[in-house]
C-alpha cells in the first residue's frame, strides 16, 4: 500500500500541472487586457497620427515633423 505522504504528493502535483497552465494563461490574458486599454489610452492622445500617413496632406508632415522634432537641420529651417 502507497504511503498517505506520497499520495498527497502526487495530488499537489497533479493540481500544478493541471492549474498551473490555466492560471498562467489568466495572467497573461490580464495583463493583455490591461496594455490594450493603454494603447487605447494613447491612441485618443494622438490627434495628428489619427489618419493613415500616407494620406497626409503636406500640412500635417509638417505638423508630425515639428512635433517630433526630427530632422531640422542645425539652422533651424523653417521649411519643416
């Protein structure tokens, strides 16, 4: 006959092989959701990327780049 010791063993490692993937996976779904409503958060912010970029009209390139601040040369040209 088994001894009780290992029979409680084999039970509380059978629990963690069958629970474990299932909570592993609550977490990860939650901490999923929890970055989706960031992204969405950010998204709202984003008024001048709200359009797809290839549609921009040649006012908006200029707004993203001023708000952006890339590639101004060190005279500051004004044509950005």
């Amino acid at each position: 006959m088994l001894n009780v010791g290992l029979i409680i063993a084999a039970a509380v490692l059978a629990i963690y092989l069958i629970l474990g993937p299932i909570v592993l996976l609550g977490f990860y779904a939650f901490f999923d959701r929890m970055a989706e409503k960031d992204d969405m958060d950010q998204r709202k912010k984003t008024s001048a990327l709200d359009k797809d970029p290839d549609l921009w009209s040649s006012r908006d390139v200029r707004q993203y780049l001023k708000k952006t601040r890339r590639y101004q040369s060190k005279g500051h040209d004004e044509r950005f």
